[in-house]
C-alpha cells in the first residue's frame, strides 16, 4: 500500500487528513498493525484511485 499511495504522490500526512485519520494510524495501517474495516477499505480504495478489491490484493502479496 505504501507503495501505491506514494506512486499517486501521496504523503501520509496527506492521505490520513483526507481520510480523517491521524498520520500515526496510517503508518499502522501500511505495516500491517490495523485492521480495517469493510468502509475503511471502500475510503482508501478511493483516494488511492483504486478497488477495494485491489487494495486487498496488496495484502497477498507479501
């Protein structure tokens, strides 16, 4: 994920207001440590110009 937010040109500040979530919990977000939920995923799917199910995806990746 923060490979993709970062190719949108997104910082995690930038990304977190726009979600209206702190910085800190977007960090956790990006390294795995949160869990969302199924709205959660439809917001950032959204700002980062993708599907939710493509922002799922990432995770299997790993």
């Amino acid at each position: 994920m923060r490979d993709l937010r970062r190719s949108r040109g997104l910082t995690q500040e930038g990304l977190a207001e726009e979600l209206g979530v702190t910085p800190r919990h977007l960090a956790g977000i990006e390294r795995g440590e949160r869990n969302l939920t199924l709205d959660s995923v439809d917001a950032l799917a959204e700002q980062l110009g993708v599907t939710s199910a493509e922002l799922l995806s990432l995770g299997e990746r790993r």
